[in-house]
C-alpha cells in the first residue's frame, strides 16, 4: 500500500505504531492496536492464541470503513519477535 493511501486512510506501520506508543511487547502493541480500532468505532477479531484453529491465522482481522469496507488480516509481532512463514 503506498504510504499516501495509509495516510488518508489513517492507518500506520507497525514500526511507527511501536515508536509512538514506545511498545516493548506484542500484548502490548495488541492493546494499543485495539485501543485504536476502538477509538475509530471499527469493528475487529481477534481470537486467542488458544482459540486459534490454524497456525498463520492474523492476530487482528478488521473491515476498514475509510476503504469501503476492505478486510485486513493484520499480524503484530514487537521488535524482538519474527513472524513464521506460515
């Protein structure tokens, strides 16, 4: 997505998310990220690591009203962490 269409859909990497919120732990961006899709009254899933039927299975999963309603599967992961290839 070009930086131009995430910025007129309010929307930011995970990068700038982390240094903003100054967050050290995925729990902790998890919070941020639904605090936020909260505050813009945006609907979202997020299934534990327990309910999870599937390995790869996004962390958040939201339809996003600033893109007519386009679903997003977003994973999260902390400076730290490394997403698997699934």
């Amino acid at each position: 997505m070009k930086p131009e269409d995430r910025k007129s859909m309010k929307l930011e990497l995970p990068e700038e998310v982390i240094a903003k919120a100054g967050v050290k732990a995925e729990k902790d961006l998890q919070k941020k990220c639904e605090g936020w899709l909260r505050y813009n009254n945006i609907e979202f899933l997020h299934l534990s690591y327990r309910a999870r039927e599937k390995i790869g299975w996004p962390d958040l999963v939201f339809a996003n009203p600033f893109d007519n309603g386009r679903m997003y599967g977003v994973e999260l992961k902390s400076l730290q962490a490394k997403a698997s290839p699934e």
